[in-house]
C-alpha cells in the first residue's frame, strides 16, 4: 500500500527528516483517542542544522516561511513515528505558530503561511487547518519559528 502523502513529498523534491528527538523533559507526541497532539517543532533543516535569527531584524519574511515549512516537515515526521504512515492523518486540526520577531515586526501570519502551505501541499484537504500565528522574544536554541499541531487520525 502506497503513502500517497509521501509519493507527494517526493513530487515536491522533499523527504521526511528523522523525527527529532526532545532535548528536555516532554514527549514528542501523545496519541489521546482520535487525537494526535505534536509537541512544538522548531525550525530544524533538512540538513540538521537549525534556522536561527529574528523576524524584522536578521531575516526575511521568505526565510521566516522556510523556517515554518521546515517545522511542518518535523511534525510530519513526529506524525509519521506516531503513526506509522502518513494516509492515516485525517486532518490537521490546528497548527499554532511561534515567530521569534522583534516587537514592530507584523506579518507572523505571512511567516507561518510557510507551515500551513507544507501541510496542504503533501495532505491536500486533509491538511487544511485552523491556526494561530504569534510573535514572541525568543525560542529555544534561538530558532526562528516553532510550531504545535494537533491532528485528527484517521479509522483504518
């Protein structure tokens, strides 16, 4: 049986990262029922390293989408660990992001387009979603944006 989410990751020239593992004392999911809650995924590269900076100051809207998409491929990652296959996301619920940006910094919910466009691209309507887009001091590590997710999983 065919991932049809991941045969789109792969039209889209992408791949799944490993499923990043915590760095403090939480879990990276908790499967409640019909419920998938995804603890909070920064802005991890696919090549590791970690997309550091502040909106307004050291980077650009576009870096700052990057960065949400690149937090959207790790919470699909953690859905994937969870899960075993993407088919069995049934929605995305609601995606709340976090956009380390100075305080005159204003287009949080233009930066966290970049994780909300991932979700639909590789899940199409199922990855349609409510969302929050926040401004804060800082994030761990000094990443430039994280984002939570909750998704509805799918009856097999």
């Amino acid at each position: 049986m065919t991932d049809a989410a991941l045969v789109r990751l792969a039209a889209l020239n992408l791949s799944l990262p490993p499923a990043p593992v915590p760095k403090a004392n939480y879990v990276p999911y908790i499967i409640d029922g019909e419920h998938l809650y995804v603890s909070g995924q920064g802005s991890r590269m696919a090549d590791g390293s970690l997309l550091t900076g502040r909106l307004g100051a050291d980077l650009t809207v576009e870096q700052g989408q990057e960065a949400a998409a690149a937090c959207a491929l790790n919470i699909l990652a953690q859905a994937h660990a969870a899960l075993g296959r993407l088919d069995r996301i049934g929605q995305i619920i609601r995606l709340t992001g976090y956009v380390n940006s100075t305080p005159d910094f204003s287009d949080h919910p233009l930066v966290i387009n970049g994780a909300s466009d991932m979700m639909v691209n590789v899940l199409g309507d199922a990855g349609r979603h409510t969302r929050d887009a926040v401004g804060v001091a800082g994030l761990p590590g000094g990443c430039a944006v994280e984002v939570d997710a909750i998704l509805r999983i799918r009856d097999e």
